[in-house]
C-alpha cells in the first residue's frame, strides 16, 4: 500500500483523520519518551511531518499539529531549546505560527489550543 513518500503523503492529504492520529501517536511518543536520549531526536524528526501539517485545510490535523508543538515544548528540557541553534530558529517559527493560529484560525478550538501553546512557549522566550 505504501510503495512510496509520495504514495504516503497522498494518502495522509485524502486521509486527514489518519494524518491526524499519526500526529496525536507522535505526541504521545515523545512524552513517554521524556527522559529518553532519544528525545529530542524523536522531537527533531516529529518538526519535519509538523511542517508540513500546520497549515493543513482540516482543522483536526491543525489541533493534532498543536497538541504535538504542546508536547515538544513540554518534553524537551529548555537548556536544550535555548542553546541548540537548530531549536532556537524552530521554536521562534513555532511562535509566529500559533501567534497567527491565534488570530485568524477559524476553529474556535484550534485558536484556545494555540492560545495554551503560547502559554508553554513564554517561559522559553522569558529564559
């Protein structure tokens, strides 16, 4: 069935359920794997899929998309976050999209979850 990623990535734009369920497993990965080494490369990794997810037309693989961002910013420690250049620049992309998701989403509960996420990335910009 998955012959390809361009195979797969048709199938999660038809699928927006699916697309979302992956990202929500995703989530709850990285948060069993907090105290794993593995984390923040488990979290690198998770970026790429978000990416391309955020600005998806379905607004469950929108809120799937913040709850995984919510995960991030829990799971990885922030010493890590504040002087890895890589999450540095990621985090401040991060930030202006739910900014934005904040004030022009059209979904009422992807706007409160952006809203929760911008409360989990203030202690990051305030450290």
């Amino acid at each position: 069935l998955l012959q390809s990623p361009k195979t797969s990535m048709k199938i999660f734009q038809s699928e927006p359920i699916l697309l979302s369920r992956v990202i929500l497993t995703l989530g709850v990965l990285l948060e069993c794997a907090i105290n794993c080494i593995c984390a923040p490369a488990l979290a690198k990794g998770m970026l790429d899929l978000l990416w391309w997810s955020r600005f998806n037309s379905e607004a469950q693989v929108r809120r799937a998309t913040l709850f995984a961002f919510t995960e991030i910013c829990l799971c990885l420690p922030r010493s890590s976050i504040s002087q890895d250049p890589y999450w540095i620049h990621d985090i401040e992309e991060i930030k202006n999209w739910v900014d934005t998701v904040v004030t022009e989403d059209p979904d009422s509960n992807c706007r409160e979850q952006a809203m929760m996420v911008l409360r989990f990335l203030s202690p990051i910009f305030n450290s």
